[in-house]
C-alpha cells in the first residue's frame, strides 16, 4: 500500500533523509528503529506531508502523494501520533479525540460516535475520564489518547513516532498489545521506537536508519538476531 522511493528530505541545510526506499503492505506493522537524530521522525513527517521531499516518490496506494499537504494526506488515510504526543491539555479527553475525525464530522455524526466508542474499547483506561482534561491524565493515558485521536481519523496508515518514550514498561507492554489487536483491524502500521525490544516484538519487519539511511532491513526476527543490531540497540535500549 506505500512505496517509499530514493527520498532526499532537508531541513534548511542538512538532509535528514539519503535516498531511502522500500515498501509496506497493507495490514503489516514496520518498526523504524536507529539511534537520535538518524531521520525517523523526518521519514514519519514527510509520510503524513509534513516536510517536502527535494527528491523521491511517495505512492500510496499507486498514487504520487509526495509533497502534498498533511490535510490532503490525513484525507487520504494517513494518520500520524507525533513524538510529543501534542494533544491539547486544556481541551477534554473526548474534545481531543473529536479533533482527529474533524475533517469528517460534518459529513457523518453518527459514524463519529460510534468511532469514539470504539476507540474507547480499544483503550478502556480512557473510558469514565471524557470530560477530564487531557493535561491532568497519566503520560500512558495521555499516549493512548494520542493514538487514539490518531485512529479518529480512521487511517489506512498509523504512523506512531516513538510511542514508548517516557512510559513504565507495563504500560509500555499495554501499548503495544493495543497495535497487535489493531493489526488485526487491517490498519497498516508504522512504529518508530528506541524501545527497540518492545518494537520488535509486535513488529513483523523493521528498518534500521542511520544518519538518513535504511541501512538493514528484515523480519523483525531477523533484526533481533543481528549482531550488529544487538549490539547497538538491544544492549542499551532506552529505559523510561
Ligand atoms: N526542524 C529541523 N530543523 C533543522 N534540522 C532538523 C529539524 N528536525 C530535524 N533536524 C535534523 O535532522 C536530522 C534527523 O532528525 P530526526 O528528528 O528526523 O531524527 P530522529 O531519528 O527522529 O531522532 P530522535 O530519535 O532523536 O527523535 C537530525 O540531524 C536533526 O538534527
Ligand atoms: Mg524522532
């Protein structure tokens, strides 16, 4: 469903991203793993139209998406939960979730509603806190309403940057049983983590970056087994 070709992205002077390629097929779960500054959050930002690559092509689907605006892409089923999560702490639980479906709230009410409930079923620690303001919950409450605000959207295409970041590993466990029930919805997955071991697990194939470039890729089962790789990320995976 995404096809990933020769993607050159800047930021002002410095490419963050070399020329990367490869594909994803409907229903899978890719992790991106690679240490701080390797280009992960630039692969995720230009995917939801974000940056603007300066070369390569993005198909989704078949279509060229590359370079065209985040609305566009959210309306083509792309959704992404951004490293600093970025809800909005003022507005309630259910206010926060509502966002993520606005490019469709007036086109189906009803769908909208039954989409919050389901979301809720998903993340049952979100269900009694609705009206509570999103700043006051849990960073584990607050990471679930970020996803979920994400699948608001009802995406084709989850991208999730870093969703592990600063979380105990029981709730890390939790998020990441929540993707492997979301997998079975038929969303397509991409999940960025320095929590390489917990990626691993619910991940079905993974992408090494380093310094903008996919340098490996495989089964996740392949990855785990590499020296390389065990070397440089299993040993020190980051404890939260
Ligand atoms: N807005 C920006 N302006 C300038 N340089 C940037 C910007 N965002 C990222 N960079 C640079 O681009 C490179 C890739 O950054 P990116 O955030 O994509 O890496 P990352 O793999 O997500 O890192 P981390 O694990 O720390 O989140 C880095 O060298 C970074 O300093
Ligand atoms: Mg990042």
């Amino acid at each position: 469903m995404l096809e990933v070709k020769n993607l050159d992205v800047y930021h002002g002077w410095v490419q963050a991203l070399r020329g990367v390629s490869f594909n994803v097929s409907k229903g899978e779960i890719v992790a991106i793993i690679g240490a701080n500054g390797a280009g992960k959050s630039t692969l995720l930002g230009a995917l939801a139209g974000l940056y603007r690559p300066q070369k390569g092509e993005i198909l989704l689907k078949g279509k060229p998406v590359a370079g065209k605006p985040p609305e566009y892409m959210v309306r083509q089923g792309v959704s992404l939960a951004p490293e600093r999560r970025e809800i909005f702490n003022t507005l309630t639980v259910l206010d926060n979730l509502l966002l993520g479906a606005y490019h469709r709230y007036r086109a189906g009410k009803k769908e909208v509603i039954m989409d919050i409930e389901k979301t809720l079923e998903l993340f049952p620690a979100l269900k009694g806190r609705e009206d509570h303001p999103a700043g006051t919950l849990s960073g584990g409450l607050q990471q679930m309403l970020a996803i979920g605000r994400g699948l608001m959207a009802r995406p084709g295409l989850l991208l999730l940057d870093e969703p592990s970041t600063g979380l105990a590993p029981l709730v890390v466990r939790e998020i990441m049983s929540t993707l492997a029930n979301l997998k079975k919805t038929g969303v397509t997955i991409i999940l960025v983590e320095q929590n390489t071991v917990a990626a691993l697990k619910v991940a079905g194939r993974a992408l090494v970056m380093e310094r903008g470039q996919i340098v490996l890729s495989g089964s996740a089962k392949e990855i785990m087994g590499n020296p390389g790789v065990q070397q440089a990320y299993l040993g020190r995976t980051r404890m939260a």
